[in-house]
C-alpha cells in the first residue's frame, strides 16, 4: 500500500485503478474467500455473515423474519453480484462508476468479516497485534483494506 498514491483516481473517463499485482491478487483471493462464505455460512450461526446482514427489525423478531424471506435472496444476489465485478475488474486499469460502487460493496464486506472475527473494536490499535501476535497479519489486512475502502470513498467523491 503506498501512503503517496491512492488505489483509485478520478478523471473524465471513470476511474484509474492503481494497485500493485501483489494487491491484486490479495483482493482475488479474499473475494474467493468473502464468495465462499456468502455461498455457505449462515447468518445465525456466523456473526461474521450476521454481521454483512444486520436485521432490518430488530426488535421485532416476527417482522425481520418476514423482511429476510421477502429480501434475504435478494440482499445475498447483490453482494455476490459485486463480489463477481471485483473479481472480473481486479487487473484492469480503469474502472467505471457503477464498478467502483461494487468494490466499495465488496471492499466493506471483507472489511466488516475480518473485523469481526478479530473482534475489533473502535478502541483497536496496532499495539493490540504485537510482532510474533498470531493475528498480527490478519490485522494488517484489516488494515489495508480500511485503506482501500478510504481511497475508494475518496475517489467517488472527487470531481
């Protein structure tokens, strides 16, 4: 990750992506991942998956159940569905607006999966995952990813 030049950059003709091969093929990797998960976790069993899928009622149990049968299938196709764009967009150059909504899709589940198998919290910090820590690297990929979600907010926001 490079702290000078951000993932993506706006211009007249959509989005130029910038990432690195090594950063490419991380994030095919953890869309496998992510898609594999999605495909056969269950969101009540997995806090991870009930977490990309929060109730739309939560206290109304009755409610959230009927919303999950009318919208559950619905809510699954469009997070495979931007998880299918990052991976056939992950070696291109350049990328359009509705592209780069997909990564940001993507991007922000992957990061709310890892965040909540590390169990992270907002008072979190690299000190948490010393050298030698066992999630240490799982936490940098934490990291990477708040970054690249970061650059892709920023980019949509660009004139």
């Amino acid at each position: 990750m490079s702290e000078l030049e951000a993932p993506l950059a706006r211009d007249a003709d959509g989005f130029a992506l910038r990432l690195s091969e090594g950063e490419r093929d991380l994030l095919r990797g953890l869309c496998g991942q992510l898609r594999d998960l999605l495909r056969d976790a269950d969101p009540v069993g997995d806090p991870a998956i009930a977490r990309l899928f929060p109730p739309a009622y939560p206290d109304d149990p009755l409610r959230n159940l009927d919303f999950e049968r009318t919208a559950g299938g619905e809510l699954l196709a469009d997070r495979l569905a931007a998880v299918d764009v990052v991976e056939t967009t992950v070696d291109a150059d350049r990328l359009s607006e509705q592209e780069v909504l997909a990564w940001l899709g993507s991007v922000n589940g992957l990061r709310l999966v890892l965040g909540t198998r590390l169990g992270l919290t907002e008072e979190t910090t690299e000190a948490d995952y010393p050298e030698g820590h066992a999630d240490r690297d799982a936490y940098g990929m934490y990291l990477y990813l708040t970054w690249l979600e970061s650059g892709i907010v920023d980019s949509l926001s660009a004139d």
